[in-house]
C-alpha cells in the first residue's frame, strides 16, 4: 500500500480522491484506511505524503499528481496554498457549490436522521470576489517565509502585514494582494505598511508583546462609507498621529478614522477604547430600504449582498402574514429582527452580547421601527416561562446560533413553547442537525435550503423550516 522516503516518510501511492469532506479536505481510501488530502479535489489521482495516522483514517498532503480532475482549476491568488483563506480556490465554483449541499445533506441525514430528498438547491453567491465588507490584518515583525525566500540565502525585511498561517500563531504572510475586500482594502493596507516601513514603526513582536503597531481593521459598506481602525499596541502619540494624519490625506474617502490602544495579551478588542480621528465613530449599511449603523466592535454579516438574499429565504421561510409575534434568538445586533419588522406584529430578539443589542435599539429608532424589543444575556438563562409569559408565546421563532448551535436547554424550552414555526439557520450543519434530532419530538422539517455566504472555503449557512406536529 505504502512505501517510505528517507526519513520514514509515508508516501502512499494512487489513492484515488472520491470526495470532499465537511471539513474541505478531499478524500481517498487505501485499502481500508481513510484518508483525507489537503488540497486534493474528487477526480484527482495522486500520491500522497501521511503527516499523521490513527487507526482507521489518516491525514496527508499530495506528494504527486498524477491525473488531474476535471473540476480543478487555476488558483487566481498568489497567497493560495500558504494563506489560511479561500482553501478551495483550486475547485470550480460550480464544483464547490454542489460539495456544499452534498455536505449539508449528509449532515443532516447521518446526525438528524432528516430526510433531505427533498432540499432546494444552495443559492450561489453572485459574487465569489471581492464579496467581504470586512478584513482584519496583523502586523508582525516575524513574517512566514516561503521556500523561495529560504533559498535566496539573503537578508530581507522580516516584517510583515497580512494573515496567520494556519496552526502557526506567531506567523504572518505578508499579503500584497487580497481577493476578499473591494478597494480601498488593497490600496490602504499596502500605504500603511509603506508608510510605517519608511517611517521606522516597529511591528507587533507576539512572543516578547513590544512593538508599535498591532492590526489594521478595515470595513467597507454597500453604500460606498470606509472605516479604517488602527490598533496599536506601544506606540509614542506622535507616532499615532503620524499615521492617521497620512491615512486622513491620502484617503480622503475614509468617513470613519479610528484608533485603538490594546496592550492586552491578545488581539480582542471588545473591551477596548476606540478613539476617533476623523470622521464619525460608525459607518452605515443599508438593506432593503434599512439603515444599519455598523462601529468598528459590530457584529454584521460580512458578505452583505448574500446576507441580504439569506434574510430574503428566511423571510420566505417563515411565511409571515402580518399579526405574528416573533422570537429572534441569538439576534447579533438586531439585522434580521430590524428586517422582518415590518412583515409582523412584533419582534422579541435576544442576545448575549451587550453592545450588539445596543446596536439593535439604535438601528430600530434609526429606522423608525417601533415594534421590536431587544434583551441581552445567555439565552437558556433569559428564555424562561416567565419571559414566554410576560412577552406571549411566539407563533414564529427564528434562530441563528453560532457554531456550536443551540445549548440543550434552549431545544427544551423550543419544544415547551410548541410555536406553529420554527426557521432554523446555522452555519453548521453537524450541530444544526444535532438540534433538529432534538426538535423532531414535536417537529417536522419541511424545508431545506443551504445558501453559500462565503465563496472558496467550505463553510455553509443552511436555513431550516420545522413546522409544528398538528
């Protein structure tokens, strides 16, 4: 099955790639071992090198390509195959859709016990470019260097501004060119790595924690505003000044300039001060005729074109007529319970953090919208009956939990509070069938609709409807 390299080195030969898995990585068998190739597309034939082995699968990187699939294609980015970012770039669009659903499916089928047959198809993101409204880069003087630079046997600048290397939490790959964000993105984050170059501003050093400069946040809107974060960590304020005086000049169409001071042990910023350069403290989104005020700590979908057409199916979804109550748990700051406002009766949302519900109040009043109530906390302690009682059982409930879906205490309160409809979405589908096996007690699933948020990655938003059981 497998021979060894100098080295004991693995090397398995021929393995034929079959499919993808949930969590990208193609997958071959050999013999009666599991293999799952970085990397590698359904319809490869390749030799693969192991980098680790259990008893019944094992994980590897190609060492050779033999035949290629017809489903590969050219990576158009650079940075493709070292970044953390875009891992399927090597696929077809069309190919990573249909993996897409086939994944959601199998989820659902293997950890649900749903019956899929009936799923409409994923809804493809019109753009798979340039699609993200928001990017956050690292400084770092400890910049990852890839094999060409090794073997230049030179000096070079070790500094760096781009992205993590994946599994390497001290490693920075000095991005030139990024696919994800719209201009000003590119423009703006290679001026600042010039300027602070030139300028003698020290990169962020992550092991010792010294430096000036730490990360560069930038956020863009559909209705054309830039907002452009600076975080440092132990600068001089001429320094600062220096910078945000020549982002403020040299791009002029910045309308909200901030700063951060983090000299926290990590890069979070949520219990951070956020100074104002120039320009306002937030920038605006708009959706379907709302506004949403969007600060440099909010939480918004980051692909707004799709999150706009994912709203739209969950709207669908739910088939308001008018005189519905609504319960929007995990609500972010508001977006869907702000957009379905109009369509309904009222809209209770519920979340953990505390500034994202300040920022659904403000885009509620910003939008005129009388007819929502926010309240932040954990949900399965806010959800009680005495909530259900106070604020009246909700004919619809719609839920989008983070990754780790709905703690089993919420499913219960779900299945005590028997509302007629119950729209699901997740960006997971293991948990989110986990949830539905739970639901089935009392619930059917009656429609299934997976919608691809983020083009070249695997990840996957799925929206669920579960109907009450008559």
């Amino acid at each position: 099955m497998s021979r060894r390299k100098p080295g004991t080195v693995t090397i398995v030969p021929n393995v034929h790639i079959i499919d993808i898995a949930e969590e990208g990585k193609g997958v071959g068998k050999a013999d009666e071992l599991v293999i799952f190739v970085d990397k590698a597309v359904p319809g490869d034939v390749v030799d693969v090198r192991l980098t680790k082995k259990k008893k019944n699968f094992a994980e590897a990187i190609i060492d050779q390509l033999h035949e290629k699939s017809a489903l590969r294609t050219d990576p158009f980015c650079p940075h493709f195959g070292t970044c953390g970012g875009c891992k399927w770039q090597h696929m077809g669009y069309d190919a990573q859709l249909k993996f897409k659903q086939k994944n959601v499916e199998a989820a659902l089928q293997r950890l649900g016990k749903i019956d899929t047959s009936e799923t409409e198809p994923i809804l493809g993101s019109e753009k798979n470019r340039y699609y993200r409204n928001k990017l956050e880069f690292t400084f770092s003087n400890k910049r990852w260097l890839e094999k060409t630079d090794v073997e230049r046997d030179q000096d070079f600048d070790m500094n760096a501004l781009g992205f993590h290397v994946p599994l390497r939490f001290d490693k920075i790959l000095d991005i030139e060119h990024c696919y994800l964000q719209d201009e000003p993105s590119n423009s703006i984050r290679n001026a600042v790595r010039k300027y602070a170059l030139e300028n003698d501003l020290s990169f962020y050093d992550l092991r010792n924690h010294e430096g000036v400069l730490r990360n560069l946040i930038i956020r863009t809107s559909s209705t054309g505003e830039v907002m452009v974060a600076v975080v440092f960590a132990y600068p001089e304020q001429i320094q600062v000044d220096g910078l945000m005086a020549f982002l403020k000049n040299e791009f002029p169409q910045i309308t909200s300039l901030l700063y951060i001071v983090n000299q926290k042990k990590n890069d979070t910023i949520f219990d951070q001060d956020v100074m104002v350069f120039s320009g306002r403290d937030h920038i605006f989104e708009e959706m379907d005729g709302i506004r949403f005020k969007i600060g440099v700590k909010s939480f918004y979908q980051t692909n707004s074109e799709q999150a706009f057409e994912l709203y739209k199916i969950t709207r669908d979804f739910a088939g308001f007529k008018g005189d519905e109550l609504v319960y929007d748990l995990y609500t972010g700051a508001g977006t869907i319970a702000n957009f379905i406002a109009k369509n309904v009766k009222q809209v209770v949302g519920v979340e953990y953090v505390p500034t994202a519900i300040e920022d659904a109040k403000f885009n509620s009043a910003l939008n005129g919208i009388d007819n929502t109530i926010f309240y932040a906390g954990d949900m399965k302690d806010i959800l009680t009956s005495e909530f259900i009682l106070a604020h009246g059982k909700p004919d619809v409930v719609i839920t989008d939990p983070p990754r780790a879906g709905m703690h089993a205490d919420v499913v219960q309160r779900l299945l005590e509070m028997e509302s007629e409809k119950i729209v699901y979405v997740s960006c997971n589908a293991a948990t989110q069938a986990r949830d539905l096996e739970l639901l089935k007690e009392k619930y059917d699933v009656v429609r299934i609709k997976p919608v691809d948020m983020f083009p070249h990655t695997q990840h996957v938003e799925n929206v669920v409807l579960l109907r009450f059981k008559a």
